[in-house]
C-alpha cells in the first residue's frame, strides 16, 4: 500500500522549500485564515516517487510534512 504525503498546515511557515524540492506534488495557496501569506498544500500526492517526495520532507525547515 502506498504513502500519501500529507502537510500540517498549523506548521507550515510558506518558505516554499518543498515546491522548490518537490513541484510535482506540492505548491502554494492561500491560507484563507486571513493571514497574508500562503501555505503549502499538496495538490498531487502521486506526482513524483516517494524518494522525492522524502527529500521535500527532510528538507522542510518546520518538519510539518508528513504520511498518512
């Protein structure tokens, strides 16, 4: 069975690290909670190995990256 990535987005700080890592499966939007600026969302969680997807994880200065 495959992993899902999934974001914490109480965690995330918007540094962008892993769409600059990862842009396959993840990318940026609005956090819609009336805060300025955006969060990282995962907008295709199949869009690139699960390697890839680990080093987005690994590089993620606020650890909020996680499987389910």
């Amino acid at each position: 069975m495959s992993r899902t990535p999934a974001i914490d987005p109480d965690c995330c700080i918007g540094c962008e690290v892993c769409t600059q890592v990862c842009p396959e499966v993840f990318s940026m939007q609005d956090s819609h909670n009336g805060h300025a600026h955006e969060k990282a969302v995962v907008h295709n969680p199949t869009g690139a190995p699960e390697a890839k997807i680990e080093s987005a994880m690994d590089n993620c200065p606020s650890a909020c990256i996680y499987w389910v």
